[in-house]
C-alpha cells in the first residue's frame, strides 16, 4: 500500500465465492457465483460477473476510482426481467 496521506494506493485482487447480496428494497436474495475485484492504484475494477434474481439473470460490471472522492460507473444488462419478481407488487 502507498499513496499519500489520507488517500491509500492498493494493488491486488479478492475474490468472492458462491455467495448471496442482502438488498433491503428486494424481495428476492441476488445470488452470484463468484466476483473478483481488482485494486489498482485508486480504482477499484469490478470485471464481468453474473448475478440471479430469482428467475432473472443480468451480468454487470463497474468501476470504482478516487476513493478520496469516490466515483462509480456501473453497467448491468438482462435479456429480460420481472420488476414486480424483484420488487413486489406495492401492496
């Protein structure tokens, strides 16, 4: 880790296995099989990764960089999906 002060440069990667997101406003789990994020200098990579909701499948990706003044750039796309599978009905 190097940088300046109060603002850290990191290199290197995690790695997420068979794990599930908690997301108060859904009323499905979003499950993902595995998610890499890749640190370099101060940006945070998300590459490619597929996410279930439910019966719904969308891969996405995304960009995380100035963690002193953080920006996110995100991408997701679908074939098709339920918004009321996702978020419910309203009732």
């Amino acid at each position: 880790m190097g940088g300046t002060p109060g603002v850290p440069e990191m290199t290197g990667w995690v790695e997420f296995t068979d794990w599930a997101l908690s997301v108060p406003f859904f009323t499905k789990t979003p499950k993902l099989g595995s998610a890499r994020l890749v640190f370099e200098k101060d940006r945070m990579v998300i590459p490619p990764v597929t996410m279930t909701f439910a019966e719904s499948t969308l891969t996405g990706r995304g960009m995380l960089t100035d963690f002193g003044h953080p920006r996110l750039v995100m991408s997701l796309t679908a074939p098709a999906i339920d918004l009321v599978e996702l978020f419910g009905t309203g009732d």
